[in-house]
C-alpha cells in the first residue's frame, strides 16, 4: 500500500487488524499476491518521478499554446457545472505568466501527485492492464502508459477541484489550480483516447456520471436530516464511476473481462468510501456530512450504531468487490493480486474504525449531529 499517510501501514497498523494479520502472513510467506501487489509498488514508484515531469510539461505546453485561456476557463466551467472553480478573465494573465515556468508548474504537479487516491491506484491501474493485456496476448507498453496515466490525469484533478471548494489546503495556490484544471483534463483526455473510441466513451460517461454523484454530495450538505437512501447510493457515484469505469479501460472496454473489473473496481471504491468517512469523521471532529455514518446515526439516534452499521456496510461492498473473483476467466494471471488488493481495503476501513473505537468520543459526536 503506498500513500501520504503511512501510519496505515505500519506494523502496530497492520497487527490491529485481522486483514492487517494477514496482511503480514502473505508478506512472511510471500504469496502470489502480495509479490504481485510489490512488484506494481516498486514499478509505479520508479516511474513517478518520469510521470511527474512528463505532466508538469505537458501542462505548461497546452497553457502556453492556447491563444484563448478565458474560452477554455469558461467551457470548463460550463462542463463540470460550477463557476467558482475557475478564472475571471482579467485574473487569467497575471496567474498564466506565475506559471510560465517549469520549476512553477513542476511545484504545483507535485503538491496535487501528494494524494492518497493517486498513489494508491497508479499500481492497481497497472496490474489491471497488466492482466488484461495476457488475457488478451496484447503487448503495447506505450498503450499501457496512456491508458494508465490518462486515468490517474483525470482520478488527480479531483485533488485540485477540492481543494478550490474546500478551501483546506493550498490556498495560496488556488488560482493557480483554477487556470490549471481545464489543461489537466484535456491531457488525460488526450491520453485516455489512444485506446479508441470505444475507451473515450466509457471515459466520458463515467466522468458525467462522477459529477452527477459530486454535484449531488454537495446539494445534500444543505439538507442532513432529509437525506435519503436512494440519495446517498446515487451520491456514491463520485466513487464507483471513476474507478469502476478506469477498471473497464484498464482491459480496453472488452468483455467479459472489463464489465468483471468494472463492478469489482466499483465496489471496492465504495468500499473505500465507508472508510474516509470514518476517517475524515474523526479527523473533523463531528460526523461527516453528507455520509452513510450521518444516515445511518440519524435513523437510529445513536452515533455509535450509525459507525458499526457503516462498516458493515463497507463490508457487503467489498464482499460484492469479491464476487467478481469467481467471474474470472480459469487461470487469470492476477487473480491472488485483486485478492490482495481487497485485503487492504478492509484492512485500511478496520483500521479507522478501531482508531474511532479507542477515541471513545460518541457522546461529543451524538452532540454535533444536525437536528
């Protein structure tokens, strides 16, 4: 597991848990899995630095080119459906000139790379492509970097979008990540499109279909006590629709095997989702908003329950995630590998809710509920 947050992964972590202990089973033992999981690791943490350069480049080619930033601001504020995430035409040249550098612009790529979400599926997109292109006989390892890094392009531009409407971090460099943003999708845009049509398509749907679920979390900020079930399933799509559809072009939108990825993909990011809520539950100091915990707290009155629900919750995802194991064609190369993957998911959710569990603060949690 790679991320900003490494506490997750150490080894007090991982004997706290049961996944966790298993974990370190398959590590002892070195298991198919886990030496599938490490060699993706090792790979994608060579190629990042390459990446990282390649990006800040390609970023500050396209600003440099466009002979009308504020059109561009403007079709992109049109696009994701907000006008607060991008430039007034006369804040365009005084940024654009900022960044007219590639130390700047390379600065900038790394502060928004710093995410838990890219560095932990750059390795994943790997072994998925990797194991769909032996199921395939497809040897193309320039593909394999478009079609890899067009998606983790894309999974990181929502690292600068929450952080404009978060206003959390970075906020000297906001304005910079607004004249940025439109050139980040039309990079990944770029690269996702080399797979074909086909691959673009299934990018734009599950990119509609991501902003559908963001636009949505948003609104239900404003009305806690109402939300409903069916609201938070379709909210979810923020989580299911960018991994589940990079999942489907990791095998190059092709049947069976990218529908299988697709729903396994998909339910393990929600899966994942469970978990940040808790985490970012205890990290606020009140129950997130919107949230299963928040829903399921309120139905029950009792924050405690709402938290041991929510991970039950996490659980028939993943256990859903895990189906998708018996679909596989007979002697998949990456088999034990998505086995491993899922462990840790489960690990990284136990681990939240047992740092929730030690913290004991239900009663200061029950007190910060919407009424």
């Amino acid at each position: 597991m790679s991320g900003k947050d490494q506490s997750v992964i150490s080894k007090e972590a991982l004997m706290g848990t049961k996944p966790g202990k298993q974990i370190m089973k398959q590590a002892l033992f070195k298991s198919k899995g886990y030496k599938l999981f490490n060699k993706y690791k090792e790979e994608t943490e060579n190629q990042f630095p390459n990446f990282a350069e390649r990006f800040a480049k390609g970023l500050l080619d396209e600003i440099k080119s466009d002979t009308n930033p504020n059109a561009t601001q403007q079709a992109f504020g049109n696009e994701v459906g907000s006008t607060e995430i991008i430039l007034n035409a006369s804040e365009i040249e005084p940024i654009k000139s900022k960044l007219d550098s590639i130390e700047v612009m390379q600065d900038r790529v790394n502060r928004i790379l710093n995410s838990n979400f890219v560095k932990m599926t750059f390795p994943v997109f790997n072994g998925l492509f990797d194991a769909a292109a032996e199921y395939s006989g497809r040897n193309d390892s320039q593909l394999k970097q478009d079609i890899v890094e067009g998606h983790i392009l894309a999974i990181d531009l929502s690292e600068p979008m929450d952080r404009i409407v978060d206003k959390d971090e970075d906020l000297e460099f906001l304005d910079d990540y607004k004249l940025m943003n439109p050139y980040i999708l039309k990079l990944a845009r770029d690269k996702i499109s080399k797979g074909g049509e086909q691959v673009l398509k299934e990018f734009e749907a599950g990119f509609e279909d991501a902003r559908v679920g963001q636009y949505l979390d948003e609104k239900l900020k404003s009305k806690p006590t109402e939300i409903t079930e069916e609201e938070m399933t379709l909210s979810y799509k923020k989580y299911r629709a960018v991994m589940g559809t990079a999942g489907r072009n990791m095998a190059l939108a092709e049947r069976p095997l990218g529908e299988i990825f697709y729903l396994g993909m998909a339910r393990a990011a929600e899966g994942v989702g469970c978990g940040n809520e808790i985490e970012d539950s205890i990290k606020n100091g009140f129950v997130k908003i919107p949230s299963w915990p928040l829903y399921y707290s309120l139905l029950a009155n009792d924050v405690k329950k709402g938290f041991d629900v929510t991970l039950e919750k996490s659980n028939l995802y993943l256990q859903d995630a895990r189906l998708t194991l018996e679909l596989l064609p007979d002697d998949f190369s990456h088999k034990e590998f998505l086995e491993f993957l899922f462990l840790t998911v489960e690990h990284y959710n136990q681990y939240w809710y047992n740092k929730l569990q030690k913290a004991n603060k239900w009663s200061e949690y029950q007190s910060k509920l919407p009424k």
